[in-house]
C-alpha cells in the first residue's frame, strides 16, 4: 500500500510540474513584446545633388582657368603683353626709327612731335619727376617724354570729357607708384591717353581694364635707360612751356 500511494505522489508531482512548466511558458509568450517591422527606406533622389555636383565643377573650372589665364598671360615677355592690348598704337613697331639715336636727343626750347601727346622724340635734358606725381595743370611735353624715356608711364586725360570722379579713379593709379605721373591735357581728343616709350592707348573709360594691362606690360620696362633710370631730382613745375 505505501508503495503505490508514493507512486501516485510521484505521478500527481509530475503531471504539477508539466502544468506549472507550461503554464510559465505561456505567460512568456503571452509578454513577448511585438517584433517591428523593419522599414525600407525609400531610393534617395539623386538628380538635385547631381545637378549641384556638376554646377559646382563648371564653376570650379571657369574660376581656375581665369586664374591659369592671368597667370600665363603675366608669364609672357613684356612685349608681347603690350602686344594682346586692344587698342595698342606701337610705334616701335611702325618705325624702326623711334628707338634711334635721333629720337633720344636733347634738345632746348620747344619740340614738335609728331603724335599727340607725345609718346616718343627728341625731349628736354631734365625730366617731369615722375614717382607717382599727379599734376593739376599741364606739363611740358618736352620734359613728360625724357620722363618716358626714364621708363615711366604717362596718363593724360582731357578735362572737359573727363569727370571729376573719372580723374580720382586715374589718380588712384599713379599715385604714390614709381614711374608713374599724370597731368590733364586739353586738346586730347579722348578723354583718356596712355604713353610710354614708343606706345600709347586712347581710351574712353577710367575703369578699363586695358590701363592696368598697360601699365603692367609698360612700366619700367619700356625705359631706353634701364629699370633704374631716376624718376626724381627732375622739374615738378607745370605750364606746357620747357624751363630750359
């Protein structure tokens, strides 16, 4: 009798266990939390950073090249600088003469040029100073062109085609800046005129970029008497008449 009243104990603890198994189980799934469904992401629209990317590229190289532009068109021989001004009257070119010894004289007293104003001839023995002088009234052209020779730059302009606000943009220019003068000119017949030795550049507009272009190409290195030609201990006078 003991014997099968422990069996039936063991039979009756089991089939508790099972149940309290299952029953653990099934709370458990019962608490499992939901599983989110993963989200596809939808295809990105790639037209407007293609667009962009490209913009970006062509601006990028328009930018590079004006900078490769500047920087080879500075690379070249001054002459040929001179040479690609629009507008470039070269009188060296035209006439072998200009840088003759004739031209380079010294001569008292007024000279009649051949071009006005003068951008080359025969010239007083003293020079307009020219580091940086802006003139209010003319200047002799007899001491402006041994200026040149000097390897200076020249800017006249006529006051009646120029206004106030144009002068101070050409002043901006020179003053300050060795080898470098201007004075007005009445009879010009452009409000604007560049000389150096052997060339000249008439032209309407202060704000041209040919007057840096010629400037840039001409300075100092149009000088018949090398780059350290003196631009002071000259005449600072004006009147269009020679002091000697």
């Amino acid at each position: 009798m003991t014997t099968k009243t422990n069996k039936g104990d063991r039979r009756n603890q089991s089939a508790l266990v099972s149940q309290d198994k299952r029953g653990k189980g099934g709370a458990a799934r019962k608490g499992r939390k939901p599983i989110a469904p993963v989200k596809v992401s939808k295809e990105r629209n790639w037209g407007p950073i293609a667009m962009f990317a490209v913009v970006g590229l062509l601006a990028a190289g328009i930018i590079g090249y004006a900078f490769w532009a500047q920087w080879d068109s500075r690379a070249l021989p001054w002459q040929e600088q001179a040479a690609e001004i629009e507008g470039l009257i070269d009188y060296r070119a035209e006439d072998d003469s200009v840088m003759g010894e004739a031209q380079r004289a010294h001569q008292s007293g007024p000279v009649q040029y051949d071009t006005s104003p003068p951008a080359y001839g025969p010239h007083n023995e003293i020079w307009q100073n020219c580091q940086g002088d802006v003139y209010p009234a003319p200047i002799a052209n007899e001491h402006a062109v041994h200026s040149l020779e000097h390897g200076a730059i020249w800017i006249t302009y006529n006051p009646d085609l120029l206004d106030e606000s144009g002068v101070d943009r050409l002043a901006s220019l020179v003053e300050g800046n060795e080898k470098m003068m201007m004075s007005p000119y009445p009879s010009l017949d452009a409000p604007i005129s560049l000389q150096a030795w052997g060339y000249q550049l008439k032209l309407d507009d202060p704000g041209d970029g040919r007057i840096n272009e010629f400037i840039r190409a001409l300075r100092v290195n149009s000088s018949l008497e090398g780059p350290n030609a003196r631009c002071d201990g000259g005449v600072s006078t004006t009147g269009t008449t020679p002091i000697a």
